[in-house]
C-alpha cells in the first residue's frame, strides 16, 4: 500500500490516477487583454473545475519572452512572436487540478484558430495564428519550465476550494 508521488501522476495500489495537483502555466496574450477577453477565458477554466493557484498582470520584456519562447528561436515567426507577446499586457495565471496540462491545451485548440474546434478558446475568438489568444503549456515538463520563469515561489498560492468534493470524486 506504498504510495509515491511522481509529478503528475499518483500511483495507489494497481490504480494509477492522474495527480489533482498537477499545475500548467496559461496566459492570455496581449490581443485578448486589448480585446476585454480576460474574464471571458477566466471563468471557462473556473468553470471547468481547475483551481487557480497565481495570477497576475504582466508587461513581459524581451528577454522574458524569448526565455519563454526559447524553443521557436530558429523559427522564421520568432522576432514577430517576441515583439507580439512584449508588445502589451499577459494575464500570467497557474492553473491547478487533474490532468491540467492536457486538458487546458484541449479548452485551448488547435494552435492556428482556423483548425480550432468552434467551441474551444481559439475557435471561438481567434482568426490569425500569430493572434491567437492564449498560451498553455504543452507538456508537464514544460509546464515546470513556465511556472518558474513567470512565478516566483510565494506568487503562488495553496488553498482547499470549498467545493473540491463536487468537482472530483
Ligand atoms: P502553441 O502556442 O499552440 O503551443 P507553438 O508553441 O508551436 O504553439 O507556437 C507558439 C506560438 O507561436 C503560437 O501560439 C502562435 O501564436 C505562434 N506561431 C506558431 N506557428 C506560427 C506560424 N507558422 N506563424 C506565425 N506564428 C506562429
């Protein structure tokens, strides 16, 4: 009846159910902000049931956002991605709950809106690919990457939501 805890899955017995406490960091990028889209894209994470554990207004600068998106910086879009994401205010937000990672890339859509779902973030407000609304990490690993680089430790906040027995069972 040993149990371990690796970061994003818990392992009880011969069950293996993903950890609750696995953490993504999503942002709303400066066209929703410029847009009024922040509480709109807020609540469909609130209302799926995911906790939100660090928030904040953010005016990235260069450097953040190229350390943020270091993996493109041989793509052809990279300087356009820098200066867009430095051009204007990020809601900053670390997300919280079973599956997040996977699960917020599914609320998000497709990277271009044009191959979004209708009913995800991106299809229903975005049109450009470079204008596409939202970031959410793409894996747990770099999840852990982008929580540390946007947050510093005490930015974030561990709480009980009240209603979590209704949420999960
Ligand atoms: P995602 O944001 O879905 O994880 P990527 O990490 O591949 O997608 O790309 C990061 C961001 O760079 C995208 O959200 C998008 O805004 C921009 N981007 C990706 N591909 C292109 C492209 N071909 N042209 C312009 N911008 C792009």
């Amino acid at each position: 009846n040993q149990i371990s805890v690796q970061p994003s899955q818990l392992r009880l017995g011969k069950f293996l159910v993903m950890n609750r406490r696995e953490r993504t960091f999503t942002a709303i990028k400066p066209d929703a902000v410029h847009r009024g889209l922040v509480g709109e894209i807020i609540s469909i994470f609130e209302r799926k049931g995911y906790k939100l554990v660090g928030l904040k207004l953010v005016l990235p600068d260069r450097k953040l956002a190229e350390n943020h998106y270091s993996e493109l910086r041989d793509k052809p879009f990279f300087p356009d991605l820098v200066d867009f994401i430095s051009s204007g205010p990020v809601v900053a937000m670390c997300w919280e709950g079973k599956d997040v990672v996977r699960t917020a890339r599914k609320l998000l859509g497709a990277t271009n809106p044009l191959e979004s779902e209708p009913g995800t973030i991106r299809g229903r407000y975005g049109i450009d690919i470079g204008r596409n609304v939202v970031h959410s990490s793409d894996a747990v690993t770099t999840a852990e990457r982008e929580i540390q680089l946007w947050f510093t430790e005490h930015e974030l906040v561990d709480w009980d939501p009240a209603v979590a027995r209704w949420v999960y069972e």
